[in-house]
C-alpha cells in the first residue's frame, strides 16, 4: 500500500497542471497514468490562446517540444466555397500554436516530476473506493494507494467515474472526431491553419493545422445529435471522399500522404449537465465533459480544470464537502457562462446559411477579421461580452502567450 495527499488519475493536460500547481503548492502528489509517455492522444494538436497562457504561466517550454509549430494565420472556408483569411496578431506573443499531443504531453509530464510529483507510468487505475477520511485507488500491478483526494483526470471514458459509480450510462460524447498526420503538405497547409465548414459536416466542419517539416494534422468532426451526418459509422466512408474534394486537395497538395492510419475518438462537451464531484474525488478535463461545444477544443479547458481542482484542493483544506463546492463554484463561474454561449452560436452553424452568414459577418472589415480571430482562439472568453464580471482594462486587446520566447521557429 502506498499513500499520498492527492492521486491524481491521468496525465494529459488536465491531470498534469493539476499536479504540478498541487506539488509547488506543497502537497504530496501522486501522477498516474496506463500509458507509459510519450504516449498518442487523438486530438487536432490546436493550442488556442487560452491554453497557451496556462501552459507559460505553468513554465512549459516550448524548446520541449519538437513539433510546436507557431500559427499566425487561421483560413475559415464558408460552404459556399468562400475562403476568409483571419490574421493573428503579429509581433506580441502568440495566439495559436499547433504541437503533437505525444510530445506536449510527455513535456508536461516531465514538468511535473521536475516540479516534484511522483509520476507512475504504466499503472492503471482498475477499482476506486472513497472512505470519509480518503479515497483508495487499486492500481494494477502495485496494489492500493490511498489518498486524502482523487482528481479524475483520465479522459472521456473516464474509469475512475465508473469505479466511484458516477458515470452517466451510454454517454458516447457530444462529438465524434478523425484524425491523421500527412507529410509533405504543399505550402499552404504547412503554414496556415485551415477550417472548411462543408455543407456535409454541419455544425461540424474539417480541418488542416500546419505542424513543422511539411506535416500537418488533418480531421473532421460531427455532432453525434443534430448534425448532418447522421451515425458515426458513415465518418468512415467521408474520410477519402473528404480528402479528394478539390479544395482541400488544392490545399494538402499534390504530394501529400498519410504519415500513420486515420483514428476517432469522441468529444464531450457537456460541463454543465455533468456530475463534477464525487465525495473526495474532483473530475477536470474530458473526464469533466469540459471541451467547448461549438470548436471541440479541449486543452484549455483541461488545463483550467486542473488548475481550479488544485486552487479547490487548496482552499478547502481537510473539509471535503468545502473542496468539492469550491471546485463546481469554480467551474461554474469559469466556464458556464461560455459553455451557454458556444451551445447558441452552434445553432446557427447547424444550418448552410446560417455558417454562411457567420463567415460573412466575421469576415467583413480587418477589424472584425482580427477580433474573430483572437475570440475563436480563445484570447478571451466567449462570453465574455454578456459577462460583464469579468471585464478588465485591455481585455480584448491583451498580450499573447510567450512574448519572450519561442521565437525560434517563425512562422
Ligand atoms: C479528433 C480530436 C481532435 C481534437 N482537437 C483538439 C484541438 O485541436 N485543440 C484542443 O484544444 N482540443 C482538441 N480536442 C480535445 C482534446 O483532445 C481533449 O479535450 C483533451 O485531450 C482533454 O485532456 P485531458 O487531460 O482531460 O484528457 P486526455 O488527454 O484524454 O488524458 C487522459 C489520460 O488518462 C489516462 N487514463 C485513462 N484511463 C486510465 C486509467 N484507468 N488509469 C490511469 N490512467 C488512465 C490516459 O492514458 C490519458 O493519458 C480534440 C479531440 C479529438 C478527439
């Protein structure tokens, strides 16, 4: 039997800023994950601004990651074929980077255990169980660990739900998802990051985001209610007839070709209607269904998670009751607010005109160009022009992620 003050359970992004902001805040930190690192997440490999300022303030450094390629330009392409160029801000920090999941993840989890959390790779966790005074975690191969709280930490399936028996019965995610890597892009998808909202895919839409080398990380993503493509299993069919369309074929260019096989995985995105807390357990991340439901985007709101159920864990002390409800206030008044906002706009983006008119508008003036830009990659809130709690001087107008650094690769 070993012991600890927290176990965390998973060691993404949501797990890993968890971890590392508990070990400097003085707890004894156990990190476990089944997989052993660097380690594949299916995933777009997209760091919006929001994510990115965790990451910095966390002390990532971009040098650790090979792949991390700067992004100073999104292209979103209407479905009627119309292609809007929206730039990022140049010269003050960074807005959007794109970085491999396999390496991002594993230099988070090397911040980590230079940040003093014991990390445990290749331990799964395969039975929970929560006592007043602790939960007890069984650990395949190396027996139980008890700690005085858990954070879920373990993705969309989350185990560790299901072990405590709070999981919600065949929840598959609000979203499905394909990923692939190409090598030998032409020139536009080896730097620019595109968006194609095709009649097809609506609310959903496909992607290319640039990575260095002539790689790019392509997919697409469906809404498993309301969308256009009715079942997930008709995703497979759409993958080639997607890549031979002529504009994103105009796009990857002549030479591209898979580097790996296409893989799925879902999204969830459902933070407000999701149980948070167990008695001394806290979910953060996928296991806390906290993606953005209009983008899909996750890292952020991983990394926010795990960030507020470390300030929870803080606040509240040996008082479980008192850190499980600083932890939904928390969230809550994160995310909520947000979450509502991505759930209305994603309305209008169900429907051909409606995507059409929202590309439109965005597209009209350099100034709406710039500013959607900033908002789509999470500069700030989504909400944040119906919040007016969280206003501050300069918040529409703030600094990027990294002024001082990661330079080094230009886009
Ligand atoms: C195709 C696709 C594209 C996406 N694109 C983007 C994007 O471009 N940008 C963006 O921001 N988000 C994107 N997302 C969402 C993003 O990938 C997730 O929101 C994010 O990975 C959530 O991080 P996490 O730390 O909560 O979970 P994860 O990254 O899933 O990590 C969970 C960890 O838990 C571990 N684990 C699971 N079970 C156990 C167990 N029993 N014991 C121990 N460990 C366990 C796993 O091994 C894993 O390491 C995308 C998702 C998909 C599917």
């Amino acid at each position: 039997m070993s012991v600890a003050d927290v176990a965390v359970v998973g060691a993404g992004p949501a797990g890993t800023a968890a971890a590392i902001e508990l070990a400097r805040a003085g707890r004894d930190v156990v990190l476990l994950d089944k997989a052993t690192f660097p380690r594949d997440k299916i995933c777009g490999d997209g760091l919006t601004a929001g994510a990115l300022r965790i990451l910095e303030s966390l002390g990532l450094d971009p040098a650790t990651v090979a792949s991390w390629q700067p992004v100073d330009d999104v292209v979103v392409v209407s479905p009627s074929g119309r292609e809007v160029v929206f730039p990022l801000p140049r010269g003050d920090g960074r807005y959007a980077v794109v970085a491999r999941r396999a390496e991002l993840d594993a230099a988070l989890v090397d911040l980590a255990r230079s940040a003093g959390v014991r990390v445990r790779e290749g331990q799964a966790v395969v039975g929970a169980a929560e006592r007043p005074d602790r939960v007890v975690l069984d650990v395949e191969g190396s027996g139980e660990l008890h700690a005085r709280y858990a954070i879920g930490a373990d993705g969309m399936w989350s185990p560790l739900r299901k072990h405590l028996g709070v999981a919600t019965e065949g929840y598959r995610g609000e979203w499905h998802a394909f990923r692939q890597y190409f090598l030998d892009v032409g020139p536009r998808a080896s730097s620019q990051l595109f968006v194609w909202f095709e009649p097809d895919l609506l609310p959903g839409y496909a992607w290319s985001f640039p990575l260095p080398g002539g790689g790019a990380n392509v997919g697409f993503g469906i809404q498993r209610e309301g969308g256009k493509v009715a079942r997930v299993q008709d995703m497979k069919a759409l993958w080639p007839d997607l890549l031979a369309r002529p504009h994103i074929r105009a796009v990857l260019g002549p030479d591209a070709r898979p580097e790996s096989p296409h893989r799925a995985w879902p999204i969830p995105a459902r933070v407000d209607d999701i149980r948070l807390t167990s008695r001394r357990t806290l979910f953060v991340g996928d296991a806390a269904a906290a993606t953005d439901p209009m983008t899909g985007e996750g890292i952020g709101q991983a990394l926010l998670t795990g960030r507020l159920a470390a300030q929870a864990i803080g606040a509240g002390g040996l008082d479980a009751a008192a850190v499980t409800s600083t932890y939904e206030r928390l969230v809550r008044d994160a995310l909520f607010a947000d979450h509502q906002m991505s759930m209305l706009l994603i309305r209008a983006l169900t429907h051909r005109k409606g995507a059409r008119a929202a590309v439109r508008v965005a597209g009209a003036s350099a100034w709406t160009r710039r500013n959607f830009a900033r908002w789509l990659f999470e500069d700030y809130p989504r909400a944040i022009l119906a919040t007016p709690r969280r206003w501050h001087r300069g918040m529409l107008s703030g600094p990027g992620a990294y002024q001082d650094g990661d330079l080094r690769r230009p886009a």
